[in-house]
C-alpha cells in the first residue's frame, strides 16, 4: 500500500473508531469516581469503549508519525519542527497502552475504591498526553505553514488543537467533558480526518 494512503488510512479510520469508542461506547461522567463506578457497573461495554477508543488513539498516532516523518524525509523548511514531532507522536503509543492497563484494571477492582485509584493514574496519564500531543501538533501546524505542503487553512485545525489541548489540562485537570475540552478534543479529531483525507486525495 502507498505510504500515502497507509498515512491516510490510520488518520481518517483511527480517529472515527476513536470517536465512537470514546464519544459513543465508554461511559460518561464528569469525574473519576463517576466514571470509575461506570466501569465496574458494566465491565463490558466499558472493555469495549476503551478497546476502541486507545487503538483509534495508537492508529491517529502512528498516522501522524508517518505523516511528521514524511515531511521531514522531505527536507523542507519546516523539516526541523516535524523531525521533533515524528518522535512525541510515536512516544505517546507506550502511553496509550499503558494507560489502557490501569482502565481495563478498574474494570477488575475489589471495590470503588481501588477502581477510583486507578482511573486517576489513568487522568493523570491523560494530562501528560495533552501536552506532548498539543506540542506535535503546534510543530506540525507550523511546518504546514512554513512549506506549503496543504493549503494553510489545513493548519488552523491542529493549530487550535495543539494550543487547547495543553491549556484545558491545565484549566480543566479535576474534570472531564468541559467546553474547552470537547474544543480541544475535537479540533484534534478533525485535524486528524482532514490531514488523512488530504493524503488519501494525495496517494
């Protein structure tokens, strides 16, 4: 398969089962003891959520490497800003799989207690994601700009991703499902569907 297509692919599909793992699937709530007693109401559909919702991540994730290191590959003036990206992209992918651990944990709990405990390692995790991925993005936002790869507008959304992500962990650590997140969150989902399709166009 083209590398192109193959970007492609893992950016528009990961991001669409992400979305309905995470959006349609996982339980909602507006905090970790919410959403920690969700999970060991129903273990079930809770493994199936983050099932999606992490491999959707990892499949965004190594999507946008491939894309970051293309660019880079490619020696244009913003080669520098991708080659920085390429790698936080596919450091975040331990991250992920990690972080699924402690979730499909707390569906496991002894009690309410323990589930809590670890859905919080699982925020806290989140809050690390937040900012490398918000850094990629902004790199990679800038190295659109600077070689013209896509047309410019293509960069307003990982530009607005990569500054909301950081700053709703920072204003909104204690809670989930804030306007500001759900800003953040997708600003990233759309920039990972757009940047795709652009190189499915491409391939």
């Amino acid at each position: 398969m083209e590398s192109k297509m193959q970007t492609g692919l893992l950016l528009v599909l990961g991001a669409i089962v992400s979305a309905i793992g995470w959006m349609g699937i996982y339980p909602v709530g507006d905090s970790a003891p919410e959403i920690a007693q969700a999970l060991l109401d129903d273990p079930t559909t809770g493994k199936l959520g983050m099932l999606l919702g992490y491999g959707g991540m990892v499949s965004v994730m190594m999507g946008l490497h491939f894309l970051s290191r293309g660019m880079t590959n490619g020696g244009g003036s913003g080669a520098a800003y991708t080659n920085i990206s390429s790698i936080l992209f596919v450091a975040l992918i331990p991250g992920f799989i990690i972080s699924l651990g402690f979730e499909w944990a707390n569906t496991e709990a002894a009690n309410i207690q323990e589930a809590v405990l670890l859905q919080n390692l699982s925020f806290a995790i989140g809050g690390g994601f937040s900012l490398v991925m918000g850094i990629g993005l902004l790199l990679t936002a800038v190295s659109i700009i600077l070689e013209k790869t896509y047309h410019i507008l293509v960069a307003i959304l990982p530009l607005i991703a990569g500054v909301a992500l950081p700053v709703s962990t920072l204003v909104d650590s204690t809670a989930t499902g804030t306007p500001l997140q759900i800003v953040a969150w997708m600003s990233f989902m759309l920039s990972a569907i757009v940047l795709g399709a652009m190189n499915i166009r491409d391939a």
